[in-house]
C-alpha cells in the first residue's frame, strides 16, 4: 500500500471550499506559497528555471466519494474521472500553476486553488508536448457552448 509523505503545505487565501472559483469562466489567478519542508528543499534546485508546476496535493478535507457528480460547470452529470471533484476514491489533487519565484523553501505561485494548510504531495515541472490542436476539452467544451459568448 502506497502510503503519501506530504513534502509540505500550500498558504493561500482560501479557508473555505466556497471560496475557490468554480465553473465556467472561472479564473484562477490566485497567489500562494507553497511551503515546502526543511528535508525536502534541496529537491527545489533549478526548480526556478520553469514558468509554471504541476503540484499534486491532497484532499485532506474531502471524505467519501462520488463516482457521478453534478460538476458547477454544467447541469449534467458527469463521471468522477471526467471531472476535477474533489470527492474522489483517491482524494488526490492536480492543479498547474504559475511559478512567480523561489525563495528558500517558499515557493511562490500564481493560480491556486485549494485550501490553505493543504498537504502538498510533489512538485514537477509543467511539459506537455502536446500541440494545442490536438486538445479536446470533452463535455466542458458542450457546456461552453450551451452557456453560448463569455458575459462581462
């Protein structure tokens, strides 16, 4: 059994699962910290060298969960592994975000979206070798377009 060994924690300004943007058009372009541990920050070196991370965290707060949900994004259901529910069989996060700078053990990012004091799993740097038009965005992209042009 695989058991996770958090590398440290995310500070943002989030206290509440209501206040992180949900559904379609929401932006996210908030600034935290990604607090990484003592034993843990010679694994940062030349991490600065990347405009933006993936960071794999935890749902610590999320219990149970859901193999259909109603995701904020569209009135329909989805299945669990077709959406970014935190109410899932591992509650295992995924969010990419902007790298801003590095200070010691503080990572500094833009675009989070979890609670402050969330365990963060691991750090990697954003590749994707995939080119932009071989993207499918599946459902999200039908509710776009029923939702029709982006209000101001």
């Amino acid at each position: 059994m695989f058991t996770p060994q958090p590398i440290g924690v995310a500070r943002t300004p989030f206290t509440d699962t209501k206040q992180i943007p949900k559904g379609l058009g929401a932006k996210h372009d908030t600034d935290g910290v990604l607090e990484i541990l003592p034993e843990f920050e010679a694994g940062l070196k030349d991490v600065e060298g990347f405009s933006h991370l993936f960071v794999l965290w935890e749902f610590d707060r999320s219990h149970d969960f859901d193999l259909v949900s109603h995701p904020p994004a569209d009135d329909r259901p989805h299945g669990v592994f077709a959406t970014r529910s935190p109410r899932r069989p591992n509650p295992i996060g995924l969010t990419v975000v902007e790298l801003v700078r590095r200070d010691g053990r503080a990572v500094h990012v833009r675009g989070v979206d979890m609670l402050d004091g969330t365990p963060i799993l691991d750090i990697k740097p954003y590749l994707s070798n995939v080119p932009p038009d071989s993207l499918r965005r599946g459902w999200l992209a039908e509710a776009e377009a029923r939702r029709g042009p982006a209000r101001s």
